[in-house]
C-alpha cells in the first residue's frame, strides 16, 4: 500500500476553508473545491515506492492486473474505473445531468467524427464513458436532486407571485408528468437569457421574502434559491432548479445521482466517488455552454423522492452506501479505540481515507508495511494486497463491486 499525494482543484466555486481545515492546514485564501483521489488523467494522484513520485495513472498502466485484479481489468478495462473525492462547496455548481453508457458512447463517437475538439467549450462528450455518482455529507451538505412533482413545483413557483412565471404554473398543472417538466424546462432553457433576467430578479425577490417568514411553505427551499441567485444574479437555471426537490444531509447521509437526474451540489463539505468520468450536460447557475437539445433528450423527466441514503451494516464493522452500480462500491469504518481491528480482504483496488481521528493500516504478512492516517489523508491499495485497520477515528473505503 501506498500513501496518495492528492491534488486540490481551484475551482471558483469552491469553499476558501473547508478542506484546509480538514487537513489541518492554513487557509491561502484561494477556493479549493475538491481533493482528487484516483488515477484520472486530468489530475492523477501520485505515489512513491522508493523512486520517487509516480503517476497513479502510470503505475497502473504498467501492470493493470497486478495492480487492479485480473477481474477488475476483464470488466472496467486497465484503468482504476473509479474517482474519489473530498468535495467543498462555498458556492453552487451548476445544475447538470449526466448520460448513461450507451448515451456516452454514441454521444463521443459523434463528436469525435464531427471533429469537435476535446477541449473546445461548447463539447458535451469528453469520454466515452457513463458518470453515475454519490456524495457523502461531512457537514450539514445542501443540494438539489431529481425533480419535484410537478403539482408541487406549480405551488412553489406561484406563491412567488411573478406575473412572468404564471405560464409555467400553467403548464405544470395542465400535462402529465413527463410533458409538464420538459416543457417548463425546455422554455426556461429557451427563454432569451437577456429577456428573462426582470423574472429571475422578481423571483428572486420574492423567494427572499417569503424565506424569510419560517412558516411559509417551502420556506427552507427559497432561501436556498435566493442564495444560489447571489452567486448567479438575473441566471435562468435560478427558475430550472425551482423544478428540482431540495435536500438537506446530514454527515453520514447520501445521494446516489444515476443517469438523467438533474442535480446541483449548493453547499457544505462531502466524500464524492463516481465512475471515472467527466461527460457533463448543464442546466443553469452556469457561464458555461448548455446544449439546450442534447440535454433535452438526456434529462429524465420523472418526478421522485430524492432517496437520501444512510449506510447498511455489513460485515466485520463495515457501513456500505448501497448503490446500483459496479465501478464503484463506497462504504467506511468508524473506529472505537481499544476496538479490535478490521481486516479487508485482498482481491479489488482500494482507496482509504481518513476523515477523523487517526487510523493506521497494515499489510497483511509483510512485515513493516504501515501507514498512519490523519485527517484527510489517503492511501491507495493494489488488488494483491490483504490490509488490516484500526485506531480510533473515521474511514471511507473506495472500491469496486466485486
């Protein structure tokens, strides 16, 4: 086993304090929206076993069954197929959808034959690959997942009382489910953004007041949408999210976010693994491109309960986030002191990291293999190695399904 040297993106929306303190570090003032754990090429960590820092990436590459399992490589292919992070939001991400396999392959293929640079703005499809996801609140952690029931999302957005709107209520109230919400949609998405700003700025408003009194129905959900709209003033994806359920974790609560589901991570601190993608389809809060007919034909226009997941009991003192997917199986360890140690088996790929306390971990027969964990630190076990686990403190454990 290996301990990961991680990289931190910049991204604007990220929170200028949360991973700093997490890792017990001083705050450079700059955001740092996410710590990278895994072998992504866009920002692969790194380990050293005695020459130096290596490329996760390209250690695998060199020996894929050595490193991932022979079973892992006949499934996923001779890439780690997984991609762990620390997430800390301080503003909201954009409202995205993400495509399932076949969507991805074909939507790559056409790409790629129509000549559309990987890196220009206006490219959906940057991989071949489908982005099933789940997030793991660390903090009290808000965001919006799946959408509402349109009934539900008509008496939300006419207690705004914004003349404008009155036609989307209309609509919500008059089709069945699946119509209702990709008309609404399709007309906000299509609405001339300069047009719209006077009705996103009176909704805005409007959510501001009503937020403001806590018995007003909804009342949580609005002052989540008026403080989205300080970050993205006068943007329309402020009325597409209004569509969308409004959810609040707790630490130790998640969500898994399949193919289709609208949805946008607002703010607190969280553990997020997803398949080893980064094919993103937008819907707003966002100055980036939104491809309003590909993510029309993507989007899954059903209406459910967000399903806010809590970890199962599993063997041996493991709690597993159940999810229906085979890149990625997420589960932790809350270590009592004094508590005998866990044992996890050899066979898969495996990402450790620490998010309380201090753990340390060893390999099973080989004599002096330990690492120590603290607070945000990380190790990376190849699919050879068996390891044992204790201390006192909290571990989450990335693999694949087996």
């Amino acid at each position: 086993m290996n301990r990961l040297l991680n990289t931190i993106r910049p991204y604007a929306w990220g929170s200028t304090t949360a991973i700093p303190e997490l890792l017990g570090t001083a705050p450079n003032g700059e955001p740092q929206a996410e710590l990278w754990m895994g072998a992504h090429p866009g920002a692969p960590s790194r380990i050293d076993r005695g020459s130096g820092p290596v490329p996760l990436d390209a250690v695998i590459a060199a020996d894929p069954a050595g490193e991932l399992g022979e079973s892992a490589v006949k499934r996923f292919g001779p890439t780690l197929p997984f991609l762990f992070k620390v997430l800390a939001a301080g503003a909201p991400l954009s409202v995205q959808v993400h495509p399932d396999l076949a969507q991805a392959r074909a939507g790559f293929a056409d790409e790629e034959a129509r000549g559309v640079p990987l890196d220009a703005p206006h490219r959906n499809y940057k991989d071949a690959n489908h982005k099933p996801e789940m997030i793991v609140a660390l903090s009290p952690f808000d965001g919006l997942c799946g959408f509402r029931r349109p009934a539900d999302a008509a008496d939300l957005i006419e207690a705004l009382d914004v003349d404008s709107l009155a036609p989307y209520v209309d609509i919500l109230r008059a089709h069945p489910e699946d119509r209702a919400l990709r008309e609404v949609l399709a007309a906000v998405l299509g609405a001339d953004p300069q047009a719209v700003v006077a009705t996103v700025h009176a909704a805005t408003e409007a959510a501001a007041r009503l937020a403001a009194d806590p018995a007003t129905p909804y009342a949580a959900d609005y002052a989540a949408y008026a403080k989205a709209a300080h970050s993205f003033p006068g943007d329309r994806g402020i009325i597409a999210a209004m569509l969308l359920n409004y959810v609040q974790l707790q630490p130790g609560e998640a969500l898994y976010l399949g193919a289709g589901v609208p949805h946008a991570y607002l703010d607190g601190l969280g553990v997020e693994i997803m398949a080893n993608s980064d094919n993103v389809l937008r819907c707003g809060l966002t100055p980036k491109h939104i491809d309003v007919p590909e993510l029309l034909r993507i989007v899954r226009f059903e209406a459910d309960d967000p399903g806010v997941l809590r970890p199962e009991a599993a063997a041996d003192g493991e709690e597993l986030y159940a999810a229906p997917i085979d890149e990625f199986r997420l589960s932790r360890y809350v270590l009592a002191p004094g508590a005998d140690p866990r044992t996890l088996e050899a066979g898969t790929p495996q990402i450790l990291l620490c998010t309380s306390g201090t753990v340390r971990l060893e390999t099973v027969g080989a004599a002096g293999s330990e690492l120590t964990l603290g607070p945000g630190e990380s190790a990376y076990v190849p699919a050879t190695e068996r390891t044992r686990l204790d201390g006192a403190g909290t571990v989450f454990r990335a693999t694949v399904a087996s």
